[in-house]
C-alpha cells in the first residue's frame, strides 16, 4: 500500500511505502502512475538504486530518449544523462554541468516532446548542515487557469516556436555574461551539424491539452521558446515576457531540496524546472536522469 503526501499547494507529493529496487507489481505500479499524474510532480526518499533499476522503473512509463548531447550519457547507460559539477580525473566533466540554467521543460524542442523525466539524486552538496542545489518546479496548469478568461482567449489557436539552436545561444549568452562578473562558466559542447539536424525547430500550441490528464497548461519557456508565431517581434517578445513572469511566479512553484537517494519525476507537459546553482566544487552534485519520450503534440 503506497502513501501520498501533497506537498505543495498546486503541485509535489511524496509517495512513501515503495522499493523500487523490488520487482514492482501492476497494481503499485499504476497507483504511482495516477498519483504522478495528478500531482505532476512526485518523490520517493531513501531508494537505492541500480543504473538497470532505474532505467527499468522509467521504461514503465513508455519509450525512453537518449539525449542528444551524447558526450553527457552515462557509459553503458545510453538512456541515463549525467547531471553534474564533478570533473575526472583528467579534468573533463562526467555529466552536463549546465542542464536546468533556465526555466524549462525538457525537450520541448522536439516534435515528440518527452512526457516526463525521472532524477536520481547520488550526490547533493551541503554546506554547514544545509543542502545546495535545489530544484524548482512550475505548475503550468495551475498558471493557466489562474489567467484572465480574456487572455485565454487571446491564447486559443496560437502557436510557439520552441528551438535548441535559440536555447544554446541563449546558454552561450549566459556563459559570457558570468565570465564577465567572474562567475562559474561551464564547458561547452559544440553539436555536430548531424546533432543539430536531429533537432529542428518546432512550431507548438501556446495552450496544450495533456495528453493522459487533458487538463490544459501552458506550453512556452524561457529557454527554448524563441517567438510567438504570427504576430509582430514587438507583441511576441510582450507576450513572451508577461507568459514567462507569469508561470514562475512563487504561489505555482514547489521547490524540493534534494537528499541522496531520492528519485523524482516531473511531468514534462505540464511541469517547467529551473536548477539552483548555489554550489561549486569541492562541494559535489552527481544526478542522474532518465527522459520518457510522450506523444507529438495534437
Ligand atoms: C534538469 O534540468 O534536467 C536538471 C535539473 C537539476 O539538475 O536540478
């Protein structure tokens, strides 16, 4: 029998009662599925997990993706992208270093954007008894219904272009910005012009409809949305702006603070994360994460 604590006020929940390194049954398997879907965010604590346990549990929710960044893959594990500050031992890093620097939902540059992702904490940074490098989580659903009838209105039949080319110059953007401030800067990966092929733009709905739940959220991110289509750049960097402030703003989110052991998955149609990049080396953050490819958008 599988608990579930709500956490947050429109999303996040804790599902205790569960091993997910025993075989799991169809009955608790379903359970979690509908307690994820209605909380588009859920955790469970304590899992010890093999890189085979986790990457079976994921396949439960459908076809896995393998990340284009390839150099990011977990050796062995094609399906696991490392998420992580640590170096090796000739000083390259083992994971990407940079994945959540914006507000995002992940692959929502791809015409089957993924259905949700699933995050292994291995290593959390703490300093002096606190734990760094938290994760925050927007509801876009609950950010939708909160928005006037007349701006849903407005929203109905139009349509955004998500790109990987805009998110890598925005990063690219950003890295210079920190070099400037004498800030952290990451390595950068350049994408081969076949990577790059593999990830044209992608014109999708402002509003999308979830495709399991059918419930509607906004489908438009910092990072990857690069204009409304089919209006002036004027109305669609206003519209952009005003969308952006309005689904990060503090009453949607639900921020977890990671412990080692926690396993934790987002539901990618309706859900945008951000990473916190509140630590640095010696201070450790080794995740890693599975991505559940869902349907191409209606
Ligand atoms: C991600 O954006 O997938 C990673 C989030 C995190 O590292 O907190």
């Amino acid at each position: 029998m599988i608990t579930v604590t709500r956490i947050g006020k429109h999303l996040g929940a804790e599902i205790s009662g569960v091993d997910l390194s025993k075989p799991l049954d169809n009955n608790t398997f379903t359970q979690i599925a509908k307690a994820f879907f209605d909380n588009e965010v859920v955790f469970l604590r304590n899992q010890k997990l093999t890189e085979a346990q986790h990457v079976a549990f994921s396949r439960r929710f459908g076809e896995l993706e393998a990340h284009v960044r390839k150099e990011s893959r977990k050796p062995g594990f094609p399906e696991i992208l490392v998420v992580s500050n640590v170096l090796d031992e000739h000083d390259k890093p083992v994971g990407s270093q940079d994945a959540g620097r914006f507000w995002h939902s992940d692959l929502s540059y791809k015409k089957e954007p993924s259905l949700c992702s699933l995050l292994y904490a291995i290593e959390v940074p703490v300093k002096d008894g606190t734990a760094l490098g938290d994760t925050q989580f927007a509801s876009t659903t609950a950010a939708y219904e909160a928005l006037p009838d007349e701006m849903k209105q407005r929203l109905r039949g139009m349509k955004n272009v998500h790109s990987y080319v805009y998110y890598r110059n925005k990063n690219r953007q950003a890295q210079k910005e920190a070099a400037a401030r004498g800030g952290r800067v990451v390595t950068e990966y350049e994408l081969s012009e076949e990577q790059l092929k593999s990830v044209p733009d992608v014109e999708v709905p402002v509003v999308r409809t979830h495709p399991v739940t059918g419930r509607k959220g906004l489908f438009v991110n910092e990072a990857h949305t690069s204009h409304v289509a089919g209006v002036s750049k004027e109305e669609s960097d206003r519209l952009l702006a005003f969308l952006c402030r309005h689904i990060v703003q503090p009453e949607f989110i639900y921020r977890h603070t990671w412990r080692p052991g926690d396993l934790l998955m987002w539901d990618n149609c309706v859900v945008q994360h951000k990473a916190t990049f509140d630590y640095d080396l010696p201070l450790r953050r080794l995740m890693y994460r599975t991505t559940v490819r869902g349907p191409a958008i209606a």
